[in-house]
C-alpha cells in the first residue's frame, strides 16, 4: 500500500481529494486539525505520532521533523542501500505530501497584528517536508497547490501513479512556494528592524495574468500582483465593462491614479503614454471634465481618464463623444454606467479611492542585469515653506495655483514644465532632452489661454535663464522651481526684470 502525508492548513477541496487517494490505494498520514477533519469525514487516517514514535511537543511546534518522516520522503527508491536502510530501521516510505503552510501572509495582513502572533504562524515542519518531498520528485509527488488536486489525482486512477514529468512540475511549483512564503517572512521581519537596505532583497509577487502581449506585439509579457498588495492599485480596481486591460493600458492607468491621488477637490486626469495631457479641477465633475478636457482636446483622444469623483451623468455624456481607453472612478451613477457602457471598446473601472493615502509600496524597475528599488515620490507639501526669490511676491491665490501646478508637473516625465490656471493644466511639455524645449511645447498648447492668471512649473531647477526669459516673454505672471543650480541668480535676475514673482521650494520631482 502506498502512503501519503497529509497537512494542511487551508482544507478547501481537502475531502474529496484525500478520499480519491483511499480510494486508489493509499494510506493517509496526518496531523493535528487536519487529521480530526478526515476523521470527522469517516477517513481512516494514521496519526503522526503513530509514525514518529513521539508525541507532539512545544505546542505542536515539534511533530514531523523526525527521521522516519523524513527517512521516508528522503529515501532513493533506485538505491538499494537507501532501501536497506529504511528496511532496519522500520521506516515506511512517503509516496505523496500533500502541504500547505501555516497562513503567515493572512496573518500579517491583519490590522494591528502583533510579531508574537506572525512569529507563531511561521510554518518549520510544513516547509522542510515540502523541501524533501520536492527534492526526492524522482519517487516522491508534492502537492501544495488545491489546483493540482485533480490532475494528481487523475493520473493516479488512470496510471497507477503520477508521470515523472507531473512529479518534476510539481516539485519546481514547490520551491516557489516555499521561496514566496520565506520571502514574505523575511520582509516582515527586515520591515519590523527598520532595516532598509538588506544585503539580500527577497520580493515575491502572484501571478495575475497572462497577458496577450507586451509593450508590444512581438513581445511576451506577464501581470504579477505583490503578495501584500495595496488596494489602492489599478490591479485592485473592478472592471466593469470592456475588453481586458493591455500592458500599455495598465502602465497608463497606474500613472494616471498616481496623478488623481495628489488631489482632493473634483479633479479629472487625462493620461496618454504615462504624460498628463490634461488636469482639472473644479467645484463639480463635469466642470472639471471640461477643464481637463481644454486643456489639449487633441491628446485626450483615445486618454486614460482618471476621476475622483462618482461619475454622474451629466460628465458621462461629455466624455461619451469622443474615444477613451480607459474610464475609472469610485463609481459610476446607474445612467452614466449604461450610456458609457454602450460603447464597446471603453474600459470602465472603479476603485475604493478612500484607500487613495495609504501606505505605499517601493518602485521597483529593472535594469539590464539587476534592478533599481525606490520610494514612491508621495511627499506632502505646504507652499507655505516654499521661499521667495524675487522682488515681486506671489499673492495667497497665485501660491495656490502654483501649488496646483506643481502637483500636476511631478507626473510629467523629464524635463517637465507645466504651465497651468486656478482651474487646470494650459499647457504640459515633457520628456525632452532640455527644458528649454519642454518648455516651448508647453507654450505652445496654451496658446492663447496665457493671461494674467498663469503660473509655471519646472520638475528641476534652471541651469540657465533662459526658460525664465522665455516664460516671461511669452506672459508667465509666477513660477515654482526646485532652486539649487549654481546659477540661480541668473534665473532669479531674469525673472525680476519681467515682474515675475518665483518660489523654490528646495524639492525636485524628476520622473524618468
């Protein structure tokens, strides 16, 4: 008779799944609450103890890491002096483990966890039969995964036992589960130390998705999800209507809820290749939508749109005539839902933005041959630390519309200037090789809408005045800039000679 040991935690589907093994042969091994489960289900199950010759110790700490547990996972069924040896020492082999671990990850997600309580739901005995019963994949089939019970079991009907190629699959999906659950641990405790730079960084992620394809066609591509994931995250959004999200939609999406968090007040964001082509704000929805909308009624085509609002109807039958991508929200009234739904090709979203100011996760972006890991640029700001330059001091109205812009111009790729109103964004240039560039594109857009009310943005100081000279040129009443070039004064003379009124603020927000 072949025998399987069987501890689990989660005990979903356990049922029918250790019957199906009684059924073709099997011996069932088991412990704890899992044995009293089988019991409970008329399953004859052998105690662990029966096994060990000891009895559960330290409150079930100890109970499986014992020789004749892990003699009988470990044994080379192909090597006779492996064999002679369980044979003396009466050990029976182990054929199947099916595991899963203690719930550490559910553990620590809980509100106010304390680390007594995560260091007690670290699983030792789980992962280190799961390890052996991997390794020895030759003899041995590990399940860890409830997926994988019907195709075990299948095999064991239809076959007699699993395919050396299923055992080998199994074993690799093994290992990963049991390097995600000691990477999990290992933030947790290097969180819990402050510690943040560790000689070793152990990340783990759960695949989401299988995407159809990448950046582009011919590329491959994959949706991971943090195992801790924040809920403040386009992967936590609800898809309500339309066709599944692409990479470029999701890298999209997640600037443009980068962007809409930095405001409170109804705000619309128009995201299009991960730039905002247009931000605004007003005391309703559908004011901001126009605001957001004048901005450039050209690059919204085919936008991302990001609200902070419920959409009603009144802002859906706005952004009803022309193509979005992407539409998400908290929510969408009934009658606007069902006039955007009418369009096939919108995605429509929603999104628990109350979790907007949680916590958040480090970036990380990959380099050839390693990776590069941040914070989240979520600095709050008060533009009353901000600091004068100029002869001419900007009003309590133009420091808030600064303010505004500066907001907007952190979401802007290098080198950034947004030129902007008490109301929205007039023009946004960015990612070009100098400032001066960005600069004019941002002119350029807001075209005739530069008036007495403009204010501007720049991501990094100036090297030069030039932008300065130009912005002054062309109407900029009030500007907002890191400050720290060894030519400030050349930008802080260029903007006295055109009565602009200037603040550093000491902070850069470059976006790469």
């Amino acid at each position: 008779m072949k025998r399987a040991l069987v501890s689990v935690s989660d005990k979903q589907n356990l049922v029918p799944f250790v019957k199906g093994l009684v059924e073709n042969g099997f011996e069932i091994v088991s412990t704890g609450g899992t044995k009293r489960v089988l019991d409970e289900a008329g399953i004859t199950t052998i105690g662990i103890e029966e096994v060990t010759h000891f009895p559960e110790i330290l409150n079930g700490r100890v109970k499986t890491l014992n020789p004749y547990v892990h003699g009988g996972l470990l044994a080379r069924r192909d090597l006779p002096e492996h064999m002679a040896t369980l044979e003396e020492l009466k050990i029976t082999p182990i054929d199947l483990v099916c595991v899963n671990l203690y719930p550490f990850k559910e553990t620590i997600e809980k509100p106010g966890v304390k680390p007594n309580d995560a260091i007690e739901n670290i699983d030792i005995g789980g992962p280190s039969m799961v390890r052996s019963a991997a390794k020895n994949y030759h003899d041995v089939t590990i399940v860890v995964d409830q997926a994988d019970y019907d195709e075990v079991l299948n095999q064991i009907k239809n076959e007699g036992n699993t395919t050396l190629a299923t055992r080998a699959k199994l074993a690799a999906k093994a290992f990963r589960h049991t390097a995600a659950y000691d990477a999990l641990i290992s933030q947790y405790f290097t969180k819990q130390l402050g510690i943040n730079d560790p000689e070793k960084l152990t990340l783990t992620w759960d695949l989401k998705e299988t995407m159809r394809y990448g950046e582009n066609s011919h590329q491959q591509a994959w949706l991971y999800e943090d195992a801790l994931p924040k809920s403040f995250s386009i992967l936590q959004a609800q898809q309500l209507h339309g066709k599944k999200l692409s990479y470029n939609n999701i890298k999209d999406a997640d600037e443009a809820l980068r962007c809409i968090r930095e405001f409170d007040e109804p705000t619309v964001v128009a995201m299009k290749h991960m730039n905002p082509c247009g931000i605004g704000r007003g005391d309703s929805l559908v004011k901001a939508w126009d605001r957001a909308y004048e901005a450039d009624p050209v690059s919204i085509f085919g936008g991302v749109i990001a609200l902070n609002r419920q959409v009603d109807l009144a802002t859906a039958e706005k952004m009803h005539k022309i193509f979005l991508e992407i539409v998400i929200a908290p929510g969408f009234d009934n009658d606007a839902y069902e006039l955007l739904a009418k369009k096939k090709n919108i995605r429509l979203l929603s999104l628990d933005f109350s979790k907007k100011d949680e916590p958040t996760k480090h970036e990380v972006v990959s380099v050839m041959g390693g990776m590069l890991l941040q914070e989240q640029d979520t600095l709050k700001e008060d533009y009353h630390d901000w600091q004068c330059v100029t002869e001419t001091q900007p009003t309590e109205e133009q420091l808030k519309t600064l303010m505004f812009a500066w907001k907007a111009v952190k979401h802007a790729k290098s080198n950034a200037i947004v030129l902007a109103n008490n109301e929205r964004t007039l023009g946004v240039g960015e990612g070009q090789p100098n400032r001066i560039d960005s600069l004019k594109i941002a002119v350029k857009h807001a075209g005739n809408n530069i008036d007495e009310q403009t204010v501007m943005a720049s991501d990094a100081f100036f090297p030069f005045g030039d932008c300065v000279e130009y912005a002054g040129k062309h109407g900029v009443k009030a500007i907002v800039q890191p400050g720290g070039s060894i030519r400030d004064q050349e930008s802080i003379d260029m903007a006295n000679k055109y009565g602009i009124a200037m603040v550093t603020t000491g902070i850069r927000h470059f976006r790469h």
